[in-house]
C-alpha cells in the first residue's frame, strides 16, 4: 500500500486541544487530484476538533475545497466551491464488532463513520481525503451543459416523459 497523500498522523493519548486546522499543500492537492480522477484541487482545508467517548477518539470537523473537473456533458473544466461537515469516531483495531459473511445487521448511526486503526495513532490526514472523495460529483454539470446538450438535441433528464411499455401500462392504470 502506498503513503497516503494527505497523512496528518494523530495520537489519541495526545489529542490537539482546541481546533485543528489541516492545509493540503500543492503537492498534496496535486497528488489528491489525480487519485481522485479531477483536473486539480486548487484548496483544500479542514477544521477540527477531537474529543473522546467510550474508548474512541471523536472528530468533528468542517472541510472546504476548490475543485475543478471536466464537465461530464461538455468535457470543459471548470471549478466549484465544496463545504462539508463531518463526524468521525477513531476506535482501535478489534473494537468493531466481527460479522459472519453473510450475516445481517443493523447498522447505527455511531457505526457509519466508525474508522479502526492499528498502532499508537490514526491518520487524520487520509480521513479528510476520504471525506472529500465522497464529496465530488463525478456527474456534475458545468455552465455550457444545457447549451451542450440543446445544440446536440439531447433531452435532459427533468424534460425527459417516461416511455416504454412499463410508462404505456402505468399512464393506462391511471386513467
């Protein structure tokens, strides 16, 4: 496994006071750009701060980014502005419960953003990244998408009447 790009390695039995703020540098945006499949990330910070319950190290954070990708109508790149909160909950390895295969469970809301880490220390850095991973919109449109799409003669979806013969049984029901 390679290093990961943006690595802020913390120790939970000395945890920062206060808020935390992480700063990508260039070659960490750079390096986050392209193993997330975007044209660059011109900014990236987050803001964090730590607390502890039942043996796991809290975080409660905010992120904000400058992203530019390609456009997925017009294949242009352009840039956006993203901000998101987050929660996450750091437990030592073994602390997450063990499920057969197959089993079912049910999942709470404390185990969504659970992370288990080895060792004397977790990475914040790599959460961070991980966090703005799901915040990109691989499918998001830029300012010339409807232009695109009118000139190619491509019905966008909102404009799009369902059709077929699911749609055909469907309008005949509601009559």
């Amino acid at each position: 496994m390679s290093a990961a790009e943006l690595s802020r390695p913390i120790k939970p039995r000395a945890l920062p006071t206060g808020i935390m703020t992480v700063e990508a540098d260039e070659a960490e945006r750079a390096a986050l750009a392209s193993r997330f499949g975007i044209t660059a990330i011109h900014g990236l910070t987050a803001e964090v701060e730590f607390g502890e319950k039942d043996g796991a190290v809290l975080a409660e954070g905010k992120l904000a980014a400058t992203l530019e990708q390609p456009c997925a109508v017009t294949r242009e790149d352009f840039t956006y502005e993203v901000s998101e909160t987050f929660s996450l909950r750091f437990v030592p390895e073994g602390r997450i419960g063990e499920y057969e295969e197959d089993a079912e469970f049910e999942l709470t809301e404390d185990d969504l953003d659970e992370i288990e880490y080895d060792g004397d220390s977790f990475d914040l850095g790599e959460a961070i990244a991980q966090e703005l991973a799901l915040a990109i919109d691989p499918y998001r449109e830029g300012p010339g998408a409807e232009e695109a799409r009118e000139e190619a003669g491509i019905e966008s979806d909102e404009n799009r009447k369902p059709s077929g013969p699911l749609a055909d049984a469907l309008a005949a029901l509601k009559k």
